[in-house]
C-alpha cells in the first residue's frame, strides 16, 4: 500500500523536549484529511501537507505565527492549544485558540464568514476585534480568562450566538446589549459594575452573573427588578429564563422582606385584575419568582446544584424539571426565573 491512499496520519508526543519531523513523509499523502501533530516540530517545509486537510490538532504548534505556505482553507477544525502563537492568520475556520499568548486578534477575522466557534480562553487579549458581530456563523464565544475589559457593541447583531463564556475575565466592567443567547457564563469577574436591564439581553436558559463582583455594590438587582415589569421582550420569550446575580444587604432586606418557613415549598394565589375597566383585556405574560440563595462558605467542598421539580396549579400537581446550577459562594445571590404563561402547562 503506498502513501497516495493514506487518509490519516497521528504523531503524538509528550515528552515536552523537542521532536522533528521531516514534512516530506506527508508529500505524496494526497487524501490526507485527518493530522495528528500533538508536539511535533516540521522540517523541510509545510507546503507538503495535503491541501484536502480537514482536521488538525497541533497541541504544543510550535511556532509564533501560522506559516503562508501551510495550505488550511478546508480546515473545519482546528485545535493549537497550549501553543506559542502571537499572531494569527486571515482564513476561514473554526478556531480553538486556548492557552496560548495571543493578546490580539487581527480585525479581519470578520472575514471568516464561516466561522462557527471562537475558543481563545487563557490568553492576554486585551480587546475583540471591533466587528465581530460581522461573524454571521459564530454559535460559540469563549474569552475566559483574559484581560478584556468589554465586548463590541456589535455582539448584539450576532445571530447566530448561542454560548458566550466570559469567565474570570480579571478587568471585565460592562458588557453591552447581548444578542438571545442561551448562555452567558460571566461568573467571577471582580470589576463587573453593570449589565443591561432588559430580560432579552442576559441569557435565555442560563445566564450566570454570579461573583465576586461590583452588581450587588451598584444596586443592579434592584435595577433589573423595576425594569423587568416594563421590559418589552417579555412577550417574545417562549422558554423559562433564569439569570443570576449577586445581592447587597441593603437589596435582600427590601426584596426578600420575610419567609414563611415552610420549608422548600412556596406557594401564592395570583389576585384579580387590578383594572377599575372591565373592558379592558389584560393579558399575563408569565410569571417572575425571586429566590434568594444565602451565601455559603468558600471553604464548602461542594456547590450542589437545586431546581423546582414540582408545580401544584389549581390544585393539579405538575412534574417539571427546572434546573437552576450550582449555588455560588462567598455572598448572598438571587435567581430570577421567568416564566411564560402556558410553559410547562401554567395557565
């Protein structure tokens, strides 16, 4: 069997002290579409790898910057962690960029219109590229671990991002209007002071603010809990919404004013209209419940997740599964849940 029906090729080394290998094995390997370099150092040239590549993992890649002649524009996947990049080329790709020593991204990755996921966790990126909202394919944003102190303003036009994840972003303050993702995951970023007020523009399924942070400091729950009555994409969600934020002292003393102590069961009667016109057809929305998660200690081994497992309406009982995550540590929280009228069968 000659070289010419090879379609995958795995070199794996990780002994860290360097290994070369002569890129000329790979010359006559035309069907070539899986490569396995993990560690591996190149000689005599990258143009001798197949142009039909369509995954590589190069963990350990070995150089500071992708070279011209290494052919990659059918690459859909990619995977250079723990690298030494510092500069990265213009294609078109997904990218799993993680731990390296990026701290730019060039502006015209908005040329990659087929880009689907952005994994440039544990680098020194200081910024995003201004346009990145251009990325029309981008489902998942991962930026974790970074000295970014923002996200573009154009985020918001994504339309396809589903997953953001900012977490332990050490300078993160803002975040500006998000487009409908199902996750945004910014939890311990110390100097994250705001967020906007708008339901529609945290997160839909798991949207995760949780601290240490300055929220609670700036009042921000309080913010979010006048507005959310008002806010007009409340008639647009059709799944239930769960975001959650740290609370002061001051917000848990008016916001959670009292407890029955029944334990983990909670129950209210929904009261009549409110409107002197009978003529006029209300019509509710959904439902917005408070629970406020008391601070456990750090020291805690485990932050055990909770949900609501069980719905009683009019007297029939409901089996759900609303899964919320892991109790957060340190400081009082509050998990806000929406839900819109009819989800799960409420009425």
């Amino acid at each position: 069997m000659g070289t010419e029906v090879v379609e995958g090729s795995l070199r794996n080394f990780y002994d860290p002290k360097d290994v070369q290998v002569n890129a000329k094995a790979f010359e006559k390997m035309n069907n070539l579409w899986l490569l396995h370099l993990d560690y591996v150092h190149l000689t005599a040239g990258y143009e001798h790898i197949s142009r039909r590549l369509l995954w590589l993992s190069w963990k350990g890649f070995p150089l500071d910057c992708i070279p011209w002649n290494f052919s990659m524009e059918k690459l859909v996947a990619l995977n250079l962690r723990y690298s030494s990049l510092k500069r990265v080329w213009n294609g078109n790709m997904a990218l799993d960029l993680t731990q390296n020593k990026l701290s730019i991204l060039p502006d015209s990755i908005r040329n990659l219109t087929c880009l689907n996921r952005l994994l440039v966790g544990n680098n020194k990126l200081s910024c995003l590229p201004s346009e990145i909202g251009d990325l029309e394919s981008l489902q998942i944003l991962i930026v974790e671990k970074n000295n970014i102190c923002t996200i573009p303003d154009s985020i918001s036009n994504s339309p396809s991002l589903w997953r953001i994840q900012l977490n332990n972003c050490a300078k993160l303050r803002p975040l500006p209007k998000l487009p409908r993702c199902d996750y945004v995951l910014a939890e311990r970023c110390p100097p994250l002071e705001s967020l906007p007020i708008e339901l529609g523009q945290l997160g839909r399924w798991r949207a995760d603010y949780s601290g240490p942070n300055k929220l609670a400091e700036n009042n921000y729950l309080t913010s979010l809990l006048k507005q959310l009555p008002k806010s007009k994409g409340l008639s647009k969600l059709q799944h239930d919404v769960k975001i959650v934020v740290p609370a002061g002292d001051e917000e848990v003393r008016i916001w959670f004013p009292y407890h029955d102590g029944r334990g983990p069961n909670v129950s209210f009667v929904v009261p009549p209209s409110p409107s002197p016109f009978p003529s006029v057809n209300q019509k509710l929305l959904g439902w917005i419940l408070r629970l406020l998660v008391s601070r456990a200690p750090r020291e805690a081994p485990h932050r055990f997740p909770f949900f609501i497992n069980e719905v009683i309406c009019n007297k029939i009982k409901k089996e759900v599964l609303i899964p919320f995550g892991k109790v957060p540590t340190g400081e009082d929280h509050v998990w806000l849940l929406y839900i819109p009228q009819g989800h799960i069968g409420l009425q």
